[in-house]
C-alpha cells in the first residue's frame, strides 16, 4: 500500500489543526477565537475557517491568517461555505481525470 501525502486539516475546539497525511504528525495549529465547533473549506491554497458566525482564511501550508471577516449582523450560527473557485474546479477534473488514466493502464 502507497504511503499517504499530503495534509489533513481537522476543525476541533477552537482550533484548527493540520497533519501530516501519512503519519498523522501535527505540521501546525491556529487557534480561533470563539466557540468549540469549527467548519473547514479548503479552496485551492486558502483554508476557509468558520467558527462562531465568524470566518477566517487561513494559509493552508503555514496556517497564517490571510483575513478574517465577522460577519457584522448575520448572527453566531454554524458557517457553511461554497466557493466558484474555477482554479480548484480545473484542479479536482484534472486529478479525476488522471486517477481514471492511471486506472485504466493498470488494468492492461
């Protein structure tokens, strides 16, 4: 079995945790002020944190805030996000469509 890479980036009491894919190791950790649930979004080299009505776009590889906006007026609840990032849209096809290649030469 390949040995995973990449990161792993965990929402989890008012932080924001990134791994190591392959070993679980922690590569940094921000911490957000706020309450104890965070939601994630990652959106090409951004990481999009929603915690207490409250987002912050975090660096993905350092975990440095890039902003962060309150979101005067529109209350504590949980954030949900949805981004037309077309870069990572090219992105996400592009390694769907390699995954299916590299499938279909190994199965010759």
């Amino acid at each position: 079995m390949a040995k995973k890479t990449g990161i792993v980036y965990v929402g989890i009491g008012s932080h924001v945790v990134a791994l190591d894919a392959g070993s679980g190791t922690e590569i940094w950790k921000r911490k957000l002020k706020g309450s104890t649930f965070v939601t994630l979004h990652i959106d090409g080299d951004a990481l999009l944190a929603g915690i207490n009505g409250e987002v912050f776009c975090l660096d993905a590889k350092t975990g440095e805030v890039r902003w962060h906006n309150k979101l005067k007026g529109y209350g504590m609840g949980f954030v949900t996000f949805g981004t037309t990032n077309e870069v990572s849209a090219a992105a996400a096809i592009a390694a769907q469509q390699a995954a299916a290649a590299a499938a279909v030469i190994a199965a010759t």
